[in-house]
C-alpha cells in the first residue's frame, strides 16, 4: 500500500534574513523621510511667522508715519513735547502725534480724540509699538504696549528735509534754532538690521 506523505515548504533562514533586511530599509527610508517633512513644516511655520511679524511691523510704521500731524503735546509732568521727538531720553527711538484713530464704540464709550500719541523702542531685540490712551498723556507709562518684531540687532533712522537731503538727525544740525527748525519731516528711512534676514530698508513718505 503506497503512503503519500504532503509535505509544507515554509521560508528559509537566509529568506527571513532577507525580507527583515528589506524591512528595515523601507522603515527607516520612511522615517527619514516623515522627520525631513516635519522639519521642513517647521521651518515653513517659522518663516511664515516672521513675514507675518515684518508685514505687521511695516503696517503699523506706515500708519503711523503716514497720518502723523503738527499736534505738540505736553507731558504728565506739563513739559511741552514736539509733535515728532527722536532719540527720546529713557530709551525711545521716536515719538509722534498721528491721527486717523477711529473710536467706532464711540456711542458706548466715553469720547476721545481721534489723535494718538505714539512710540516706538527698541528693546533689547524686541521692537516695541506703545501708544497712550489720552493725547495729553496723564501717566509717563503708555496705556498699551505690543511687541511688533523679535530679533532686531539694530534699527537706524534718517530724515529728507524740505531741501530733499537726508540727514542722520531730527532736526537737522544745519538748522539755526528750533524756532527754525521744521516740525516733521518729508519722508523718513527706516534701516533695519535683522539677525536672520540681514539689512532691510523702508522709507515712508509724510503726508504733505
């Protein structure tokens, strides 16, 4: 009588070596690859964050500058302030009265007018937008202050004169006095020194 034996043929030692070999190229292909994705979103947020943080701070600097007015205002302590003040003692770049800022809860809040005082400071590496609540500011500190850029290594300023020359100083040394020298400006330059970005310059036209 014949005795047909099945036999079951399973992977051999060198066939497992091989497909485990395999394995872990493809895991670690695609684990270089998902960190290579993740690291390029981060750096993709990171950069879209700072556009978001120039796009802010060149806003702000064109309302600002843009909408600056003649309104010398006086101090907390009743000491006259020109309507733009550079180089200000206590660490601002610039000082300036603007207008142009709307009050649309006017009905339910108390009225207020639609100039502002504003500054501008470099702090550290932060640049810093500050503005008071009261043109005739009650208080030396302003009402509210708000980070527009971070990594500033420096911030430099010049001013074109009513004779179209730029000059590092407000106002400029050629003028005779202050009772000669001229309110504002016609346009300023902003030079900014960036950690990461390097040198980027605006100029911004004042409002004749």
């Amino acid at each position: 009588m014949n005795t047909s034996v099945k036999r079951t043929r399973g992977f051999t030692l060198i066939e497992l070596l091989v497909a485990m070999f395999l394995l872990a190229i493809l895991g670690t292909a695609g684990f270089r690859m998902l960190t290579q994705i993740n690291a390029t979103r981060v750096a993709i947020e990171a950069q879209a964050d700072r556009l978001g943080q120039l796009q802010r701070t060149f806003y702000w600097l064109a309302e600002d500058v843009t909408q600056i007015v003649n309104r010398p205002v006086r101090s907390s302590v009743d000491a006259p302030l020109p309507a733009f003040q550079v180089n200000v003692a206590g660490g601002s770049l610039f000082d300036l009265t603007r207008a142009g800022w709307v009050n649309p809860v006017g009905d339910a809040m108390p009225p207020r007018s639609d100039l502002q005082r504003v500054s501008w400071s470099l702090e550290e590496d932060a640049l810093m937008r500050n503005y008071w609540y009261h043109l005739e500011t009650l208080d030396e500190a302003p009402s509210r202050r708000r980070q527009m850029m971070d990594r500033v290594d420096d911030l430099r300023l010049r001013y074109l004169d009513i004779d179209g020359e730029w000059s590092d100083s407000w106002p400029p040394l050629s003028s005779q006095g202050l009772e000669d020298a001229p309110a504002l400006p016609r346009a300023i330059e902003f030079v900014f020194e960036l950690e990461d970005l390097g040198e980027i310059r605006r100029v911004f036209a004042l409002p004749s």
